[in-house]
C-alpha cells in the first residue's frame, strides 16, 4: 500500500487505517492495527497536522544521500495519535540553535532522487513536516 | 539436559582488509576449538550469524563456505541474519537445538567487515536493517535512530539535552578505557584517558551525537562451542552454562511512538531470559550491553531491569557501571571501545562473559564473576536477545 500512500501525500492527503474495533489510527497503512492487531480496518484521510516529538540532524549520511546533508529527521505525533517519521523544512542551524520538540506542524510531499537499493528505482517521496505559525 | 560454552574464541576486532569474512570465521574457530579441547569430528553443525556480507563482499549464502573452510564437510550450516543481533539469535538457535537433543556439539560464530567496506557502503549497508519504505526515505541512519531516543529521553525524563549529553558520555569514556585495555578490542591502546569534553566536542554525527558518542565500524570474526551437559562434564573441566536466554521483535521504529526510549522487545527479551534462569537482576554479576552508542548503554540497563526508567544516565555518571561499581558494564569495552564486527558481536559478547566466568579475562577481570548478562540489538529496536552464563 506504499505506493498508493506516496501517491495520496503527493496530492495533499495523508492516508491512514481506522481500526473498526478499537477506534485507533494506524498511519502510514499496515495490515494490521497497530494498537490492537486488528484486520477490521478502513482506509481515512488524516488531518496531516501533529507536533514534533523529537529529531535530528543529519551530518553524515549513508551512500546515496550524501547531496541532501545536513537534514533533520523527526518523528510527529499526528493529531489522530500515531507518530509518523519524515523530515523537518527548516535550517539546519535553527533546528540545532532552537528547541522545536513540541512544535505544531503539517506534512506535505518532496519528491528526491532514488537510489539503487530503495524500493523505488527513480525517485523517493519524502514526507516533510512544515511548521506552522 | 542443560547446554554448556566449551570453547571461545574471536578475532582481534579492527581492519582486515586481507581477510574474507570466512577467514574471520576461521580464525575464531580455530581458537574456540583449541580452547574447547575437542576433535573438529565432534562438531555436528555450524549456526552462522552475518548481517551484511552481500553488500560488503557480494557474498550472501556463506553458511556452506564456512562449514567447508573450516573441514567441516556437508555439515548442516545455517546463516542467521538478525542485523546487529545476528550471532545471537544463532547462538540462541544453536542452544535450543542442542537442548532439545538435535545436537551434542556445535559451533556458533559470525563475521563482518564494515570498516574495509568504507563510510559510504558501511552507513548504508547498516541502514539496511531499518525500515526500508517509509524510514529509509526519510534517510534515517543508526546514528539518527538514537539521536532521536536521545533527544526524546531528555525531554520526557526532563533533562536538559546539554547536562544529557554530559551524563552519557561516560558511557563513551567508561567503554573507551577498557577497550584500551583489550588486546583483541580495535582501539586496543587508543582512548584510554578519553574525557567527557572530548566526546562532547568530536564531530557531530547525527545531532545530538558525535562521533565518539558512535561504536566504529568494524571487521572481524567470533566463534563459540557449545555443547549438552554430558559432552561438555566429558571434556572440559569448566563449563559455563548457558541459564536462561529470551528473544523478541519489533516494527519500525515510528511505530513504537513513546516507546522508542523503553525498548519495550528488550524488557520482553530480558524478563524470558530471567524467567528461564529463575534469578532477578540483582544476581546478576555484570553485564555486556549492545552500546551502539552512548545513549544505547542507558537505555539498553533499564529496559533489561537494571535501573528504574530515567534513572541509569545518573548512575552511569556516578560510576555504578563501572568495575568498581556495583554492577559492571562492558568489561571488554563494548562495541564502542572493542568495535562492532556487526554479525560477530553477538558471539564476541559471549567470548567475554565466558572468559570472565573462568576468570581469565585478566586485562580487566570482574571479581568473583559467576553470572553474566549479554544483550544484543538489531535494528532500531526490531531483534532483542538477552542471554544468561553462570556456573554452580
Ligand atoms: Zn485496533
């Protein structure tokens, strides 16, 4: 469902799974809930809105990602609860000379260049976290 | 029955770029076999651990080269991968095989070469062993997986990152000062006298890492024997039992969400492992834990039960984990002080615990040593294995 998730961000929605039997959102898609193992799951649109949990920039950066360095690698609590893992839009420099744990931010989709061992041959979409106001 | 280490033995831990991964095996093995005492006919299986051989030596089916370099003809030999984890849970196979009377005798061990591969294909080749969709993407590293616990265990136990980051370096001072004491460790006469300024002011890898906060990579080879309570009492005049081991899994690394700082398939792991050996952590005497980097060590003691969450980066910094503490930590160095031959460290742990049990670790022996804990890691929280040795 990876691709259909890439795809879906690349046009502005954030997709999950709602679980039928607990209620909880599991994002990106699995087969299962995340929270209770459950197949019982509809496809939704999430808000794409969270806060950020914790990060980390970058410096040295495996073969094939060597031209993006420095960039910040965070994880967000989506408003819905799962936390989802992308990159950060800001400078380096603000992200080490600031505190941006708990920041409110939205995602949206960058298209990079691909790399022989990824999945996707000639591009990766990457999800990006925006901050907001 | 119970399963018995008979024979221990591992490369020196550095660059070997003029060894296959086999010959790192071999010469393990070699050692493990002297040390064991014991007929190479007597071994009747090879449980093998390698996390990255296809992309480090385009090698990837090497269980059957290494039975056969070693003369171990069309002997079953199995590869387990379990990235960093491998040659534990091939160690962890290996006993339960033998427990349940498949085996008398046999041979786990690994072998890496990440150093000889180069930063480039090194870094990458780790990151294999995140999630390959949705965190390789992002470019998440090993050094970002813990950068992210890192800055999110400062935050939830209210720490300030820059007294943090102060508190876990003594993990990389602690582990430096034995690895230099080591002769089989890579940086074996290196960093002894390291200080937590050095490591605060060493190239920031992946904020709020440097590169002293890192393990390096590492080429080498590990190898133990293992053997049922009958061979074992037969031809050794101190064997080490194996008393509880315990395996667990988990996903990627977003999907744990608060639990990126509990390692919640290591607390799994460690509480079969003492279940199975009906002890608590406070029998145990000292413990080998999977230090991938500093704030690994930290998280690494309380998950396993050692200390109270939040609580282990204090008493890192007061010295409880080191020799004269109370609770030991990384003897050998660890995999920041000794190196992390990836698919050999596993069974490198093992090689400590057990020579320190004998009580012939003398570079750097725990006194009165009678049980030990070794804790592997794979992957950003995905392959646990805890593993208990003691003697009557
Ligand atoms: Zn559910």
């Amino acid at each position: 469902m990876f691709l259909e998730f890439f795809k879906s961000l690349q046009e502005g929605k954030l997709i999950g799974m709602k679980c039928k039997d607990c209620g909880s959102y599991t994002c990106p898609p699995k087969q299962s809930c995340n929270k209770c193992s459950s197949r019982n799951l509809e496809k939704v649109t999430m808000s794409g809105r969270g806060i950020v949990k914790t990060y980390t920039v970058t410096y040295v950066a495996p073969m094939g990602y060597e031209k993006e360095v420095p960039y910040i690698v965070a994880l967000v609590e989506l408003e819905e609860g799962p936390w989802i893992i992308g990159r950060l839009d800001v400078e380096a420099k603000i992200a080490e000379d600031n505190d941006l744990t708990e920041k409110r931010v939205s995602v949206f989709a960058k298209e990079m260049p691909g790399e022989i061992f990824y999945p996707l041959k000639d591009k990766r979409i990457v999800p990006y976290f925006r901050l907001e106001g | 029955m119970r399963v018995a280490v008979i024979g221990v033995g591992m490369t020196r831990f550095g660059k070997h770029p003029e060894k296959s991964l086999v010959d790192l095996f071999a010469e393990a093995f070699w050692e493990a076999l002297n040390d064991a005492n014991i007929e190479l006919k007597d071994i009747e299986a090879v449980y093998f651990g390698n996390f990255v051989g296809e992309l480090t030596d385009g090698s990837a089916n090497l269980s059957g080269f290494v039975a056969d370099e070693i003369g171990l003809k069309n002997a079953p030999a199995i590869r387990y991968e379990g990235a960093c984890a491998s040659s534990t849970v091939a160690f962890r196979e290996a006993v339960r095989a033998v427990k349940a009377g498949y085996h008398k005798c046999v041979v786990v061990g690994g072998a890496e070469k990440l150093l000889s591969a180069g930063t480039a294909i090194g870094t990458r080749a780790l990151a294999t062993a995140v999630d390959g969709i949705y965190e390789m993407t992002a470019g998440l590293t090993f050094p970002g997986v813990f950068a992210l616990a890192a800055r999110y265990y400062g935050k939830k136990y209210e720490i300030p990152l820059q007294k943090l980051r102060e508190m876990i370096a003594y993990v990389s001072v602690k582990n430096h000062r034995y690895g230099a004491m080591n002769p089989k460790a890579q940086f074996y006469g290196k960093y002894g006298d390291l200080k937590v300024e050095d490591v605060l002011n060493s190239k920031m890898i992946c904020s709020p890492l440097t590169l002293l906060d890192c393990c390096p990579m590492t080429d080498g080879g590990s190898a133990v024997i293992i053997a049922n309570e009958k061979f074992a009492k037969d031809v050794c005049d101190k064997p080490v039992y194996v008393l509880g081991t315990g395996q667990a899994s988990g996903g990627s690394l977003f999907r744990q969400e608060d639990d990126i700082i509990k390692a919640i398939p290591r607390k799994k792991a460690a509480e079969m492992a003492f279940k199975e050996a009906k002890i608590t952590p406070k029998d145990v005497d000292f413990v080998e834990v999977h230090d991938c980097f500093t704030i690994a060590e930290i998280i690494a003691l309380e998950a396993m039960g050692f200390f109270d969450y939040g609580t282990a980066c204090y008493a890192t910094a007061e010295g409880v984990t080191s020799m004269d503490g109370d609770l030991p930590v990384n003897p050998d160095g660890g995999l920041i002080g000794k190196g992390h031959p990836v698919g050999a460290t596993g069974t490198s742990q093992i090689y400590t615990a057990v020579k320190q049990i004998r009580g012939e670790f003398k570079w750097n022996q725990v006194k009165n040593a009678r049980i030990a804990m070794t804790d592997t890691l794979g992957g950003d929280f995905g392959t646990l294995v805890n593993v208990i040795l003691g003697v009557d």
